[in-house]
C-alpha cells in the first residue's frame, strides 16, 4: 500500500478540532499569583501537531529568582534578561489564532495572564488544552501524571528538565502522537476558555532582584490563611434574592478579574470562600458551568446553585446583613 492510499483509508480528521497549537512551558519564580515568569519557550505546531517553529527567551522578574535548585536560573543570569513588556509581543506572535497547550496548563496559563495583565496588555489565548486532562481522555496507562511519565510513554527522550525549552519541545513531541490517538479514536479534546485578566493588583511584592534573601527549600511557597468568617451560615443562595453574609461561596475556572480580588471582595462583603463544594456550599461562581471541574461536578450533584462572574459582582454590591455568632 503507498503512502497515499493509507492517507486516503484513514479515518477522516476530526473537522471540529483547532487549526493549530501553541505548546508553552514557563519557569517562574514560584507558584503564588504574585510570582512572575523567568522564562518561557513556544512550539508552534498545526492543525495536525507537526511542529513548525519554537521561540525561547529569558525573562527578567525584576526581583529574586525564587527556586534556582529548580530551575537553574540565577541572579547574574536574569539580570541582563528583558521584561516581560519588551517580550509581550514577541510571546502573543506565537500564540496568537492558537489553542494554548501545557501540561498543567492552569497554571502556565495563569502566570501568563498575570504577566500580560501587569504590562496592560490582552492576552491573545481564547482556549488552552491540557495534556494532563488529554491523557486522562485517552486513559493512557500512566503511573502518575507527570510530563516524565507522558514523555517515557511515548518514547520521548528529556535532556533538561525544568528548562522551558526543553520541557516544551518534550510536551510538543508527547502533544503529537496523543492528538493523532484522539483524532483517531474521536476522543473530545478537553478544551478550556481562557479569559484574560480585566483586573490586576499585585500583592506586596518580595525583594527584588539582587536582593536575595535565604531561602528554605519551601519558602517559596506562601500560604495564604483567612480569618474565619465570623457569621452562620444561612444556607443556599436563592435566585432574585440578594446574598446574606456568612453564605458559603466556591469559584471554578477562570475570571475576568483576578481570582484573589474577587475573594478579597467577597470576604469584605462578609461571605465565606470554600476551597471545594459539599453540601454545605451557597453557591459555586463559573464562567463554564459546562466544564467537567470537580467543583461544578459536585455542584450538579448537590443541587448547589451557579451563578458567572458578572451576576457574581452584582450581587455583591448589596449583601444582606447577618447577625454575628454567639
């Protein structure tokens, strides 16, 4: 058989998935929402995964570099780097009319987002795709879900980990033969919206670079604990009527404003922020009440009411009042 009749006796490409892929990893100085990138690599594949061109850069975070044992980059090295301003532009050519793809694609999506956001400038990503979320579609026979183990199922060889180019050309090379195994199985790519930050303040920032404090091997992952809220709960939140304080309310997916802002909001309007949804929960705030997150799972589950983001904001310009506990 030659290789054009095996094109033409293969099952045909599935006409609703995306055009082209952008596959992004980004080395950061932490994992809090006030860290920043250090740097970032692009491979640019099409429609069908083949890979057409990759970019790289470093980035500098204008402040401490964060975990060097991870990822290598140093003071001196940054130093010299652009901000990511100067390579806004640069970064939006590759990703521009693409579906943004990373393994554990939440996260590099949102400190891209934040880093377009302190630049003032929209984020060119309308959906990303997360090779996590794929392998679990195509229930690939992994030991754990880390690009390790994705790139050694497919035969992929890592030369660097935790360098960005290299970490991106491995998920590009895994990316391939995991959207052709989905393509021909008619397997749904778990694809996600992606809104760009409307709204941005940065929490109080660390030392920045070249003042760099001592560092323990977790410090760099700050918790952020609030006080509890000081009302009852009065139960599930009902439609036209306004929030009462003390209602207990979960947010999934992605937000126009900044998620933190919102829940800074919230809990100065009085209300509880739920880390997860139980029975117990209010209401759950989505922008994709469609999505298949374990929140909005469990939402539908219990009945808990759903609301978007910008119902979310109204309703919290008037709270009803709650008497203290006791």
């Amino acid at each position: 058989m030659t290789m054009l009749d095996d094109r033409q006796t293969a099952a045909p490409w599935p006409a609703a998935y995306p055009q082209g892929y952008a596959v992004v990893d980004v080395e950061t100085t932490g994992l809090a929402r006030d860290d920043r990138i250090v740097s970032a690599a692009v491979y640019r594949l099409d429609s069908r995964g083949e890979i057409e061109d990759h970019w790289y850069t470093l980035v500098n975070p204008e402040r401490d570099p964060g975990p060097v044992w991870i990822h290598g980059l140093t003071t001196e090295v940054l130093e010299g780097a652009p901000l990511f301003a100067e390579i806004a532009g640069q970064l939006s050519e590759y990703l521009t009319g693409r579906v943004l793809v990373a393994h554990n694609a939440a996260f590099d999506w949102s400190m891209i987002a934040r880093e377009y956001a302190r630049a003032s400038v929209v984020a060119p990503v309308e959906q990303r795709l997360c090779t996590i979320a794929l392998a679990k579609e195509l229930r690939l026979p992994l030991p754990n879900h880390k690009l390790s183990s994705l790139a050694s199922h497919f035969g992929v060889v890592q030369e660097q980990a935790h360098h960005a180019l290299d970490d991106a050309r491995v998920l590009a090379e895994a990316f391939r033969p995991s959207l052709r195994a989905a393509a021909r199985d008619g397997v749904r790519l778990p694809l996600l919206e992606c809104r760009p930050l409307t709204e941005w303040s940065d929490s109080p920032v660390r030392p920045k670079i070249g003042h760099q404090p001592s560092y323990g091997q977790n410090s760099w992952r700050p918790s952020r604990k609030r006080a509890a809220c000081p009302y009852p709960n009065p139960g599930r939140y009902s439609a036209d009527q306004p929030l009462k304080q003390g209602m207990r309310v979960a947010f999934s997916g992605d937000t126009s404003v900044d998620r933190e802002l919102l829940e800074d909001r919230a809990v100065e309007a009085g209300l509880h922020i739920a880390t997860s949804v139980s029975r117990l929960t209010s209401l759950l705030v989505t922008n994709d009440p469609d999505s298949a997150t374990s929140k909005t799972v469990k939402a539908k589950s219990f009945g808990t009411p759903v609301v978007d983001e910008a119902a979310f904001t109204h309703l919290l310009r008037d709270v009803a009042p709650a008497a203290p506990q006791a």
